[in-house]
C-alpha cells in the first residue's frame, strides 16, 4: 500500500505541472440571416503551467476549426461517344463540410508525421477512408477533388503561420468563414506541441444556426414542404402578374 502511494505523490507534481490550454472566443454562435456574408472567429487564449517554461523546445499551437461532415459521391467525368458522361465514381466515407488548420510555424516543424496520423490534423488525414471499385487505381485522386474544389470555395484551409504565440504563453489567430456555411455544429480543437508532440490539447464547439426569415423558410422546406411548394407557387405567380400589369401599364403610357 506504502509503495502504490509513494508511486502516486511521485506522479502528481509531473501532472500539476503539465501545460494546459485556457481557451476564448470572440463568438461561439454564427447566425446566418438572409444578409449573411461570411464571419471572422477570433480564437484566442493563454497556456496554463505550474512552473516556470521548460527550457526545451519552443511551444507551438495548432488550431482547428471542422464543421460537420457528411459522405461524398465523387464521380469523374469521361468524353465517350462524343459527350461527357459520368464514368467512375468513389464514396468518400466522411468529409467536413468545412474545414480550417491554423499553426504557429510549418506544419512539418510543429506536428510529427505519427501525431497527424492518430489525431487527423491535417486537412487531408481529416476526410476519411476512400471506397471504390477495384478497377480503380487512383482512388485517392477523388479525395484530392474534393479538397481543391472546396480550397477554391473558402471551405478548406491551411493557415500556416497565422497563429500568433507571444512569450509562449498567450496564442491568438483568426478564421475566416465564408458565406456558404451549413447549419450545425463546428468542432474547434486546439493543440499545443513540442517537437512535434502534442503536449495538451483543448476542444469546445461554435454552433452555426439560420435565424429569423432564413430560419423559417428552412424549417418550412423541410418540416412541411408540400405549404412550402404550394407558398412558392403563389408567389410566382404574384411576381408574374405584377409584371404582366407593370408591362401593360407602361404599354399604354
């Protein structure tokens, strides 16, 4: 029993001194509303010791912001019999909707090759396993698709450098979201390394919602789309009439 407790008080100065993450926010709710043009998370926070900064390696923080992920059917297009068709296709098992990494130096100086592996940091080890047929040789050419065309889009991106580390002891950096986000919610992981090694990390989550008009023609399309279908067809038809009448006034003018 002496030797388990010894054990135990010999432990617990290494844990108390471990370097944890203290995290803020500047929001962590994005309303999407029917002006809705995009909005900049500020991401911020200091790291927590118990006793002085090891004189080893510099601190480093990766950030990450993923939004929610859904499967993916990839399909490639081939010019066959004088058309373009759909040829082969790939299912892309999981990939975020949305997805950024922030660090505060090189991705290959901050992160081992073994952490990416077992916590998915970067944007490719994030989207998840290919599935295809055998026929296919270049699977992993589909993934690459979808990173590129979401890259283009704002959706993905890698933002080497852009995390600040004063001291090494307070890190701030800022993520840009764009106007086409889906509704739900983003998962913010922060990780703190040293030669690579993740030394502690944090994770809390940004909620994106439509609110107000957005809101309820959303709710409305999915909850009762049969009123949904039937309000837009009213409304096409007023938008018609009125500019039938508008013309037929001018007409005559």
């Amino acid at each position: 029993m002496r030797c388990w407790l010894c054990l135990f008080l010999m432990i617990l100065p290494l844990t108390a001194s471990a370097e944890e993450v203290v995290l803020g926010l500047s929001k962590d709710n994005v309303a999407i509303t029917t002006r809705f043009d995009g909005s900049e998370i500020l991401i911020f926070g200091a790291v927590k010791r118990e006793e002085p900064i090891p004189q080893a390696a510099p601190l480093e923080v990766i950030i990450t912001v993923a939004g929610p992920s859904n499967s993916i059917l990839v399909r490639r297009k081939a010019h066959r019999y004088g058309i373009w068709i759909n040829a082969e296709s790939v299912e892309v098992e999981s990939a975020p909707d949305f997805y950024a990494v922030a660090t505060s130096g090189p991705i290959d100086k901050v992160l081992t090759d073994a952490e990416d592996l077992r916590q998915k940091i970067t944007i490719d080890r994030a989207i998840r396993s290919v599935g295809g047929a055998e026929s296919i040789q270049d699977a992993a050419s589909f993934t690459d698709a979808i990173i590129r065309i979401r890259r283009e889009a704002g959706l993905y991106q890698m933002l080497e450098g852009h995390v600040a580390v004063d001291q090494q002891t307070l890190f701030r950096t800022s993520i840009q979201m764009p106007a086409n986000l889906t509704e739900g919610d983003y998962t913010t992981r922060i990780f703190l390394t040293r030669d690579g090694e993740i030394i502690s990390e944090y994770e809390t989550l940004i909620v994106v919602r439509k609110v107000g008009l957005e809101r309820w023609l959303y709710s409305l399309a999915h909850e009762k789309p049969m009123w949904y279908g039937l309000m837009s067809l009213a409304i096409a038809i007023a938008a018609g009439w009125g500019a039938s009448a508008a013309f037929r006034i001018v007409s005559r003018a």
